[in-house]
C-alpha cells in the first residue's frame, strides 16, 4: 500500500479477480498489447488464468500473474502488471529475431563491410517474461512513483516465489509506431510473407504463433535492403517507452539483441538472482501495530 500519511491518496498493488474484467478491459485500451490485448474474451481468459496462478492450481510454467493497482480513494483501478512465469514452451515457443552482424572482406576491393542481419530463432524453454505495464495517463507523473512501483512489485513477487520462476527474466518493450498504431518493421517484412495486416496478424498471434514459424523466412534477412525509415525503428525503444527502459536498466537488464517479430521491439533481458530487487529482497515480519498501521 502506497501513502505518505494518514489523510494523503492511498493506492493499493494486488492480484487481480473475476470482478476487476470491466475496469482492466478500459485500461488495456490505452496500450493493446499481447499480454494484455483490448479484447474482452482476452482479459476474461487471463484474468482466470492468474486466479489458477494465485491459487498455484497450474504447473509453474503455466502460471501467468496480473496485478493491479488500485486507487481507494476513488475505488477504481488505475494501472496493471503481468508476470508470465515461463514464456516458451515446446507447446508455444517463445518466437524473436535475432539482431546479427555479418561480416564481409573483399581483397579485390580492400573493402571490410558489416552487415546487419535478423534471423527468425524460437526458445522452448523460455525465460520468465514480465510485461502489460500500464498505468492511466492522469496517474503518471504521479508523486508517488506509481509506474514505478507497479513494475518493481513483480520482482518482490518474483524473490517471495523464486522457485516458481525461471534463471531469467525478459521484458519486451514498444517500438516507435505509427500514428494508426501500426508497424514499419510489419508492413515491411511480415505483411509480404504472411498476407496479413498488423492488426490482423496481432490478434491471431494472442493464441498462436505457429504462422510465423511456418511463412517467415528462416535465412538471414539483410536490413540494408529494407528503407531507411524501416532500419531506423529495428530494436528502438519508442517514446511511450522510454520511462520502462531506465527502471530496467538500473536494475541489471541489458539489451538481449532480439526483436519482436511483429514490431521490431527490443527485448532486454537480465539473469533474476543477478536483478537488484530479487538479490536485495529480505524477508520482513510485521508486528501486530504495524499491520494495522499499513491497513489504515
């Protein structure tokens, strides 16, 4: 629970129920990502899903968590968060890019050349994947640090149930987009080997992934013939972004050299007893005074 004193707002970081479907469907429109797309037989599925989780009713690598954050003062839920506790699986692969360089030497030329290069890779023995941060736009910039301590709340999770939990920890941000909300990288690559538009190929791959695998190229793919304004979006983290990239970073994630296929997003990635709010948790005791104090 989050408040400076007894009379300021108060906020509460808890799992999700049945009843909170409505409130996080309003604000899954304010992003509509995979982890938590816009849809309310989406939300309805992962809002079950981590009730299991909670409930440790689902193998490990099945569980998928959803927080939320909530405003008690106006008794409504203002922000979300998501830990899927293995994401790829030999029944759903984790499915990226690499980001590769190729190097080239002509003697004829004298010339030494450095190509950037993706490859379609698949991990089915996944890392754990935090993700759907979101916090309503009138919440940010908030005294409280409120993003922040949405994000941070999944890895005291994570130290609390470390064996649920993979050796590492991966989080996917958002590129640059297009107004419309579309994807360079997409219209680029994906769309002419898979004939699907972005939001189309979004929404199918929420249950499945398999089209990718089965219509991508599977060679290098040289970005060099891609426009400029397509390689200048390729593992950038766009503006909407920028806030998640520096918590991650200062908290031992680096740049994986992985992209979404879909949206050319960077990946980051860090080993979890290496993150410093898994490595510096501790476990604390509250005494009857204190419990009531933090209740107030």
């Amino acid at each position: 629970m989050v408040g400076c004193q007894p009379w300021a707002v108060m906020f509460l970081i808890r799992e999700s129920f049945e009843a909170d479907v409505e409130q996080i469907l309003e604000i899954a429109h304010h992003l509509d990502t995979v982890n938590l797309p816009a849809d309310r037989g989406h939300i309805e599925r992962i809002v079950a899903l981590s009730t299991a989780s909670f409930q440790e009713a689902l193998p490990p690598p099945e569980r998928e968590y959803l927080f939320v954050l909530e405003d008690l003062v106006e008794r409504r839920l203002v922000g979300t968060s998501i830990i899927h506790a293995q994401h790829g699986t030999r029944r759903s692969p984790h499915v990226f890019l690499q980001v590769l360089e190729d190097e080239r030497y002509s003697e004829t030329l004298d010339r030494y050349m450095v190509h950037e290069c993706l490859r379609l890779a698949y991990n089915y023995d996944g890392p754990t994947e935090i993700g759907g941060l979101i916090l309503l736009p009138e919440y940010r910039g908030h005294s409280e640090s409120l993003g922040r301590l949405l994000s941070y709340t999944r890895f005291l999770f994570i130290a609390m149930h470390r064996k649920v939990f993979r050796d590492k920890v991966i989080s996917e941000l958002l590129p640059p987009l297009e107004p419309d909300g579309t994807s360079r990288l997409w219209n680029q690559l994906g769309k002419r080997f898979t004939g699907l538009s972005y939001n189309e190929a979004d929404l199918l791959s929420k249950d499945n992934k398999e089209f990718i695998k089965s219509l991508f190229p599977h060679g290098l793919i040289y970005t060099a013939l891609f426009p400029e304004e397509v390689r200048e979006v390729i593992g950038v983290v766009g503006p909407e972004t920028k806030g998640v990239e520096k918590m991650l970073r200062r908290i031992g994630f680096e740049y994986a050299r992985q992209i979404d296929p879909f949206d050319g997003g960077p990946h980051f990635i860090a080993e979890t007893d290496r993150i410093s709010l898994v490595r510096d948790a501790r476990p604390v005791e509250l005494t009857e005074r204190q419990e009531g104090a933090a209740a107030r």
